[in-house]
C-alpha cells in the first residue's frame, strides 16, 4: 500500500522501523563443547618432550636441492592448485549465505506519457529494500556454519600439502638410495669381474678347475642382473618425483645423486594434546563438526515465526510528494508434514556422527605418530646393526681376497663372502632410505609444516605456495 506522507510520519515510521530492527536476537545454536578424548601426558616409549616446532621441517635434512624440490612443487603442483580453488569456491559460498543477514536495496523509477487528450507525464523514483529480521540467529547460524566449512577447505588443503612435502621427500630419497644401490652393483660386479679374470687365468695353468671359473662367472652374472630391476625402479621413482614437483618426466634430472650429506633430524614429538592443533586433518574434521552444530542451530530457529520487512520510499510527481510504503510479514509454521522435525533429526544426527568421525581422526592421528616414533627408535637400532655388519663384511671380504690369492683359503669362501659383502651393503642401503622416510613420516604425523596461528591469515591464492 503506498500512502503520501508527511516527513514528521516519515521520520516516526522510520524510527519504529529501526527499533524493530534493533531488537536483541536469541541464538538457537547448541552450545559447542569440543568431544573429550582420554590422552596420554607423553608418548609412549618417551619421556617429557618439548613442543614439536613448525617450519619448514624439510630444510632440517640439510639438502639445497630437496628443499628446492618442495618449493617447486608447493607452487606448481596441481593437486595443490585444485584445493585453492575449492577455498576459493567454500569462501564465496559463505559470502553467498552470509548475505542472508543483511537488507537488499533496489532502485527504481518510471515515466509515463498521454497524448490522447492532451499531454500528461507521470513519473516516479523510489527505493526498495527486504529484510528478513534475524530474531532467532538462523541467518547468522547459516553463515557460521558456511564459514566453518570454508575453514575445512583451508585446513583439508593444508593437509594436502602436508602430504605433498611428504612424499616429495620420500621420492627424492628413494632416487638417490637406488642411484647408490646401482653403483653399489656396479662396484661389487668389478670386483666379480677382477676375480673371474684371476679364475680363468689360474684355470689355464692348472692351478684351478672349470668349476670354479663356472662358478665366478655366475657370480659375476648375478650381480649384473640385479642392475636392471634397480634402474626401472630408480626411473619409475624419478617420474614420479616429477609429477610431485608439477613437471614433465622428460628432461627431469636431479643434481644429487646420493645420500651422502643429508643429515638425520630428530623432531620433536612435543606433546600428545598439542597434536589436536598440529594436525590440519584433526583440525578439519572439528570445523566440520562446528559447522554441523550451527546448523542445528539453523533446523531449531525454523520452527519459530519469522518476521520478513518490505519497505518502499521515492517521489511521485502525481502525489506530489513522498510516497512510503512499509509492509511487515510474520509468519509461522504450522503444519509441514513433519519437515522440519525430520529436519532437525538429520542434522543432530549429522552432529553425531561427524562427531565420532573427529574422535577417530583424533585417535588415527595419535596412533600415526606412535607408529612413527615406533619406527624411528627401531631403525636407530638397526641401523647401527648393519652398519657394523657391512664393516664385518668388508674386513672379511679384504681378508678373503688376500689369503685366496695366497692360495690360503678355497674358493667357495671367497664366493660367499663376497655374496655376503653385497648384501650387507644393500641392506644398509635400504635401511638408510627407511630411516630417511621415517623422520619424513614422523614430521607428517606431526602436522609437517603447519601452524594454526598463520592459517586464519591464508588467502586461497596462498594455499598451493609454502
């Protein structure tokens, strides 16, 4: 209904309006209480522990080009590139939802002309704006629940480059452990090599016979055979190096080829209550389970009435004057089929079970850094084991190799330690990239690089790049 006005009753009308408007809202969110889970004081298997620091944990391995490595491959990688796009799309649904508790404003006008019996011009501009009075907190629960959600993408996306400077590092070691296993075969293979010419020489003078030049040879054949394998290892982990790092297989090199000057570093596992804000994993799953809550909050307040205003207001030239029009629509449900009952059932339910689904990740979470610690102390251990092991094998293969030639020991002795030189070698090798990877997983079950207090500042076009 439009009606003309004078501004005293325009100026009452506005201050009813803006009253109204003012009024104090009830919230029908539940209050949220974070699930309780029973944790430990330290870790098992450690004492008191100093808080595990963030950074860029990966520079502790002490590797120019491993940390060149990750630089490359947070900005370039596009897994990465595809979780900043989802941030951007949570956060510009939030914004969607977010308007909800605000007016709209709309403009307007019309003019109007008659001929028939002479000229009339009619004319008007007014403004128009809606607002959905917000008493009951469902807008602004629908917001922070949008918002929550955009959160989850922030802290999802970091765990995605949590595991991403994880498994760079894992490729790049294993490169290098199998570039210095290949090596290792070459080496041992020469040395096969020497021995089967000294064999066949001895053969030719009688001094041995064809068995045993047999015998050398297949040696020989056996450590050439093991070449192979490695390469089509060492390339498959190098191609997939590449594909972390966001670039093409061909042309792909590295400049380091071994684990030599790479340092063991020690994380610290600080302590277990401190993971529930270390881990971008856990800290997803309790944005979902907030941005559940207040969506209970949202089920609750529909069953209240609600109070929706339209207000419009310009000039006439017809009226001669102002024309205000302010309409206010209550409404409240009655009868829905039980809509919003089920409603309300589906998202505390849904509160429930994301609930569970935090205490699990909680619990996953512990148990991957129990693993890794596991892990790390054993292969200390072994470790230093096989390292005393190769250098045994080492001092009985010069020995070997000096009494054979001395015509002191047989040949099936020289056979087997040689044999065994190889695999005490290799094995350290191996237990070498394991303890590599294990620091590497335990930083990962520490939450890598990631610290809480800069991730409320990340912008979505920051979340691919370190």
């Amino acid at each position: 209904m439009s009606v003309a006005t004078s501004p005293r009753r325009n100026f009452l009308s506005l201050s009813v309006l803006l009253g109204v408007l003012m009024l104090g809202g009830c919230s029908m969110v539940p209050a949220y209480h974070q699930p309780e889970l029973p944790l430990a004081a330290n870790w098992k298997g450690t004492g008191q522990t100093s808080a595990a620091r963030g950074g860029q944990w990966w520079s502790e391995f002490h590797s120019a080009e491993l940390n060149d490595l990750i630089t490359r491959g947070l900005s370039a990688n596009y897994t990465l590139k595809a979780a900043a796009s989802r941030i951007e799309e949570a956060r510009a649904s939030a914004q969607v939802v977010g308007a909800g508790q605000y007016p709209t404003l709309a403009l307007g006008g019309n003019v109007q002309r008659q001929n028939n019996y002479g000229t009339t011009k009619k004319s008007s501009v007014f403004a128009q704006a809606t607002y959905e009075l917000d008493f009951w907190g469902k807008q602004r629960a629908a917001a922070d629940s949008a918002d929550a959600l955009a959160n989850a993408s922030v802290f999802d996306a970091q765990t995605l480059r949590m595991g991403l400077g994880a498994s760079i590092a894992d490729s790049y070691f294993q490169v290098l452990s199998l570039e210095e296993r290949l090596r290792l075969a070459q080496s041992i293979a020469d040395d096969a090599k020497q021995v089967l010419d000294l064999v066949e020489v001895q053969a030719s003078q009688g001094a041995v016979s064809n068995l045993e030049v047999a015998q050398q040879r297949n040696a020989l054949q056996t450590f050439q055979a093991a070449m192979p394998p490695l390469r089509q290892q060492r390339d498959l982990a190098l191609y997939q190096l590449a594909v972390l790092v966001g670039e093409t297989p061909q042309g792909f090199h590295l400049k380091s080829s071994g684990l030599d000057g790479l340092q063991m570093p020690r994380p610290s596992a600080g302590l277990p209550i401190g993971l529930l804000r270390q881990r971008p994993d856990v800290q997803a799953a309790e944005a979902r389970l907030v941005s559940a809550n207040f969506d209970v909050g949202v089920a609750r307040a529909a069953f209240l009435p609600n109070l929706s205003l339209d207000l419009i207001g310009g000039i006439d030239t017809i009226a001669g004057g102002n024309i205000w029009s302010v309409v206010g629509t209550l409404t409240q449900p009655v009868f829905t089929g039980g809509q919003l009952t089920g409603q309300l059932h589906v998202d505390q339910a849904h509160v429930q079970e994301l609930t569970a689904s935090y205490r699990e990740s909680v619990i996953e979470a512990l148990q991957d850094v129990e693993t890794q610690l596991s892990a790390t102390r054993e292969l200390d251990k072994s470790f230093a084991l096989n390292q005393a092991a190769v250098d045994s094998a080492r001092e009985a293969a010069r020995l070997a190799q000096v009494r054979y030639r001395l015509g002191s020991t047989d040949f099936q002795t020289l056979l087997i330690v040689e044999r065994t030189q190889y695999q005490a070698e290799d094995t350290l090798l191996q237990v070498r990239l394991q303890h590599l990877q294990a620091a590497v997983g335990l930083f990962r079950a520490l939450g890598g690089d990631f610290t809480p207090d800069t991730l409320a500042s990340l912008s979505p076009s920051q979340a691919s790049h370190p």
